[in-house]
C-alpha cells in the first residue's frame, strides 16, 4: 500500500495519545485534590467521568465505524477530544474538569475502536499481529511518559505551591488535538473492509449475547481488572502521601510511571508464559502475585510500598488479554459484538475508583483500597470457571527454545 509507513506511524502515534492523555490522570488526583480543595469521594469523580464514556460508547462506536468509516469516526474522536481539552484549559475548575474528562473520554473511546482494523488494513494483514505488538509498545510508552512528563512540570522553579500548573497539559492537548484533525483530514486513509470479528453487529445479536450467563460473568472479569488497574493508578500518589508523606509530585508520580512500566515488561513476560502454560494457569499465578504485592503496598512500610504499588503493574499485565481472549473462545459466533460487551466493561475504571473515594472519606484511604482484594478475587475466579471452546496452544519449554534458535544459513 502507499503511504503505508506514514499511515502506520500516524496509528502508533493515536495509541501515544490514547495512553499518555489517560493515564496522565493518576498522577493528576492528589495536586487537583489539593488545589480545589476535594475529598476523597468528589475526587474519585474524575476517573469516573472519564470511563463511564470509554464504557457507554463502546458500543455506539463500533457501528460509527460500520457506518460511516474510519476517518470520520477519528474526525468525530478528535474533535471531542478538542473541545474537552480546550473546556478544561480555558476554564479550569472542578465542574469544567467532570465535563471535560467525559468529553475527552467519549473520543478516546472512539479512537481505541477504530485503530485497530484501520491499522490491519493500512499495514496489511500479514504484518498485523508486529504492528499491534508495536502499537501496545508505543501505548506501554506513553504510559510510563506521562507521570514522568508530569513530574517534570511541577519541578519546574516556581512550580511548586503555584495551583493550577498542571492545566498546561490541556493547553498542549489542545494544540495536540488541532494538529490531528489536520492530518487526519489530509492523510490517505484506507477504506475499511470490517472482518467479521470486528463488527459490531445487529440488535438481535446482542440481545442473544445477553441471554448467555458466561458473557455476562467476562463483563464483571473485564470491569473488576480495569477497576482494579484504575484504583491502584489513581490512588496510589495520594496513597502514598498520605501514608508515607511521599511528594506525590516528585515519589509519588515516579511511582505511577514505574507501575505502567513493570506493566510493558510483565506483558514480555506473559507471552512467553502463553506458550508454555494454560492462559487459566497464568492468570491465576499472576493474580496470586498481584494480591501479595497489593497487601504489601498497602500495609508495608514506606520504601516496600513504593516497590509493591509498581510491582502491583507488572503482575496485573496479562490479565485484560487473557480475560478477553477466555470470553471470545468460549463462543462461537458473534465475536464482534462480544467484544463490544466486553469494552463496555471498561466502566470498572469509572465505578471502583470513585467507590474507593466514597469509601476513603468515611473509612480511610487504606481500608477503602481494599477493596481491590475483592476484585482480584474476582479474577482469579475467571480461571477457575472459564471453560473455552478454545485452549490457547502451548508447546514444551525444549521446543520453545528450538524456535528461537537461529537457523544454519544453507551452504552455498
């Protein structure tokens, strides 16, 4: 295809925005607390306004896409992105910051639905599974940039005590979101040709999706994970301050950035296990491994508790794809809508965090973040009743080792 190399470099770089504009959110929490003066439970509102779009538009967007294609989906995307960002930039205040976060969130939602049949046809199918592993690398990246972005603003001379420096961010969003829209309206987009695990499908489909009790179950796997991921990204420098007395713009923020980190290279880590293990066997090992690494981050003293919170990321890696991929295989038919039921579950990330919030001003922080035992607990579960019609392959640890060896080169 021409042009295939700046179509692709243009996908990687929607995936750096998706991630780094999301999860810049965690390290934000503690300084908006600070400087419009919130607690706990109206802070927790935030992440909450942010993925109860991602949730309710899964769907919705995947019949944009059906219907309209991916260059006016990602113009539709962006343009919200715009306006959230530039609401929060002009008039930063609490209510601004709710409304804003759920426009942006709406668009982010819409983005993360397109980038992935639009990058199976601009790079071809042969060479999508190197560009999504390529795509989840940039998302990885962009992850551990952002808190690190942040920490560097806020150690800016003059920084300090100042409110409201951290709205730069959405006057550089804002330019950011200007930019796209150009490129996005000048770039030669493909056509895209939907394959049948990537339509969203009709009524009928999900009203027989909705009838299946395993489908709903992988709904709450899919909502206790992200609610999960979400509560320890967003609570973790306020924690941290809290209990500890950790800067949670300079500690606390380095924290969060090593968390999405030690989460790129647990999924290193994963695929191997994939090969070798049943996914249900990894799972649960690593479950196992996350809720020890939580109860130390929790209950431990200052310095474990600033190497279990990130260490929390790298045992949480391989738990939304093996999740997903246990409730895909366990039906037939209907994959595209499926999956559309399972994004919705993206909503844990606005429901846990803002219940550990509520909690945190009545029972204490500490207490409040318990409550991710239970949806680990949850997970864990899933490996116990998953029963996929499909098993992922596995192969011995000797040919395992044999495929990786490199191969004579023929004589001459």
């Amino acid at each position: 295809m021409k042009h295939r190399a700046l179509i692709v470099g243009y996908i990687l770089l929607i995936w750096f925005v998706i991630s780094f504009v999301t999860n810049l959110i965690g390290p934000l929490m503690p300084i908006i607390i600070q400087d419009f003066k919130l607690s706990l439970g109206l802070a927790g509102f935030l992440p909450f306004s942010f993925f109860l779009a991602y949730g309710l538009v899964s769907v919705p967007g995947g019949m944009l896409v059906e219907a309209k294609g991916p260059r006016l989906t990602i113009l539709v995307a962006f343009v919200l992105n715009l306006a959230g960002s530039l609401a929060i930039a002009l008039w930063p205040s609490y209510g601004t910051a709710i409304a804003g976060l759920f426009v942006i969130g709406l668009g982010m939602a819409l983005l993360q639905v397109v980038v992935n049949p639009l990058l199976r046809t601009a790079g071809g199918e042969a060479h999508f599974a190197f560009f999504s592993v390529m795509g989840q690398l940039v998302f990885g990246l962009a992850s551990f940039l952002s808190p690190w972005a942040f920490q560097l603003l806020m150690e800016r001379p003059g920084a300090a005590g100042s409110p409201l420096v951290w709205v730069a961010f959405y006057w550089i969003f804002t330019a950011g979101f200007v930019a796209l829209i150009l490129a996005n309206q000048t770039l030669p987009l493909p056509q895209v040709e939907l394959k049948d695990d990537e339509r969203a499908g009709g009524w009928s489909a999900y009203r027989e999706l909705l009838a299946r009790r395993d489908l709903r179950l992988f709904f709450l796997g899919i909502l206790a994970y992200v609610g999960t991921e979400q509560t320890l990204a967003n609570w973790m420098s306020q924690f941290l301050a809290t209990y500890h007395g950790i800067s949670a713009t300079a500690e606390g923020a380095d924290a969060v950035a090593r968390f999405w980190g030690l989460m790129s290279l647990g999924c290193l880590l994963g695929l191997v296990l994939l090969k070798l293990l049943d996914s249900r066997l990894v799972l649960a090992g690593f479950t196992v491994l996350a809720m020890g690494c939580v109860g130390i981050a929790l209950f431990g003293p200052a310095a474990a508790s600033l190497w279990a919170f990130p260490a929390s990321g790298f045992c949480l890696s391989v738990m939304f794809s093996i999740v997903f991929s246990l409730g895909l295989n366990s039906v037939p038919r209907h994959h595209g809508a499926f999956s559309g039921v399972l994004c919705t579950g993206i909503l844990g990330g606005a429901i846990v965090p803002l219940l550990v919030g509520v909690l945190g001003d009545a029972i204490g922080l500490r207490t409040a973040m318990t409550t991710v035992f239970l949806t680990l607990a949850y997970i864990l579960s899933v490996s116990a009743w998953a029963r996929p019609l499909v098993r992922n392959e596995t192969v011995s640890l000797a040919q395992l080792l044999s495929q990786t060896k490199p191969k004579p080169k023929p004589e001459a």
